[in-house]
C-alpha cells in the first residue's frame, strides 16, 4: 500500500499528512472546528488541501 486516507474526528488537533504522506487523516466535507472545508487532492505522489470556495 502506498498511501491511507482514514477519517478524523471533528476538532481533533493533529497533523492532517504524517508518515511521510503515507497517512493522510480527514475531517468532513463541510468542514470542522479546526478550519474551513476543504478537499483533498493526490496528485502522484504530492498530497495537499485545497479549501473549497464558498
């Protein structure tokens, strides 16, 4: 396995890539209580936010 997306809990306060980028963690959609909503794109072997535009 390259890479784990797993999902994180609301307001959680922990760094959204680690390992490397092997581990990804995500919060809602819609957004939480540690920032906007945002979506995430893998492109290759790069991993980032992109906040959605309201």
């Amino acid at each position: 396995m390259k890479r784990l997306v797993i999902a994180r809990p609301a307001g959680e306060k922990i760094d959204a890539v680690m390992c490397d980028g092997k581990l990804v963690r995500v919060g809602a959609a819609a957004g939480d209580a540690s920032g906007p909503a945002e979506i995430l794109e893998i492109s290759g072997g790069a991993v980032k936010f992109v906040p959605i535009a309201k």
